[in-house]
C-alpha cells in the first residue's frame, strides 16, 4: 500500500492521511468480515495479481472487478497445450462467474470498445461488452461500466457505450446498464 500511496501515483501520501491505515493480507475464496459484511476476494485476470471482491450485507450483493480481462486461450486450436489450457480457462471462467452470481451491482472494468480491444489484448482489461457478457452470465441486476479508457473524451465515452448497447439488444431493458460516472451514488 505505502507502494501504491507514493505521490506519483496518489495525490495523498501516506503520512498526510487523517486515519491509520490497518491493511489485511487476503486470499481468494476467504471470506473477511468487516463490521456487518462480508467480503470475499476473486481471483481475476490481469498480468500481475489481481482480486475482484464481493460484498454482501443486509441481503444485497455487489461485486468489483477493478482490473480484469476476460480469459482467452494462447493456443491455437491445433497445438499440443490448446485443451489443457482451455479446460483451465473455463474453470477459472465458472469460478468467477460463481462468484458474481445473482448480485444486485456489477462494477466491472469496461476500459475498451471492441475495435480498440486486439490492440490491448493482454493489458489486462476488458471491454463493455465483456462486461455486459458477464452481466448476463451472471443475473447481474445493474451492470456499471467502469474503468475508462483515460484518453477516451467524454463525447466519446458516450459514443462507444451506445455502439456497446445496441450489439447487445436482447439486454436493454433487462438489464440496467450504466456509465460509472464521478459522483455517482449507488443504492441498492
């Protein structure tokens, strides 16, 4: 964390917080409790480690990517580790899915359109589709795209949502999806 907080990072450094910070070495699938929720990390896909968390408290259910990729094989089809590595991925697949099942909010990293996405592939981010795909796998009630491409205008930010929306039609309307916008307060 100290790491993490060093000003060229943050704009806060450590020593200028007005609180201790107490940190908690986690691991996947072990759940924490933290006053009245419960939190449980998931491992994800991104190049260095990274875990998503879900939430749950007072009966709703939330679930934060921050970085996450959707898997893919390295293999082609016809090479010797292809099935071994496509069994792996779908099981870290369903983990995940599992994981998210059924909650009220998905926060999930939706950094790039489709187009922009086989130039980043391996960045360890996932796309608005990616994240509407996970929505739908896993009974998401509102889905929050986040994670956007910092470069992307808010214009522009715009433009690829909609362009996300409307290859997804059969969603729109059962699912609620949405920018992540500064400010934004979610109620469940």
């Amino acid at each position: 964390m100290a790491v993490q907080m060093q000003y060229s990072y943050f704009p806060v450094r450590e020593t200028e917080m007005k609180s201790p910070i107490d940190c908690l070495i986690v691991m996947p699938n072990e759940t924490v409790v933290v006053g009245s929720a419960s939190v449980t990390p998931v491992l994800l896909n991104h190049p260095v480690v990274n875990l998503g968390y879900r939430i749950d408290c007072n009966g709703k259910a939330v679930f934060f990517t921050g970085d996450h990729e959707p898997h893919t094989n390295i293999y082609d089809p016809e090479d010797d580790g292809f099935t071994e590595y496509q069994s792996l991925i779908e099981q870290q697949q369903r983990s995940i899915v599992e994981a998210i099942q059924g909650v009220d909010v998905l926060i999930a990293d939706s950094s790039y359109s489709i187009e922009e996405y086989p130039s980043k592939k391996g960045w360890g981010h996932g796309t608005f589709d990616s994240s509407i795909e996970l929505a739908k796998a896993t009974g998401a009630k509102i889905l929050y795209c986040t994670h956007h491409e910092p470069t992307r205008s808010d214009d522009d930010l715009e433009k690829v949502f909609a362009e996300a929306l409307a290859r997804h039609p059969e969603v729109v309307g059962k699912l609620d999806i949405r920018l992540a916008r500064e400010g934004d307060a979610i109620v469940i």
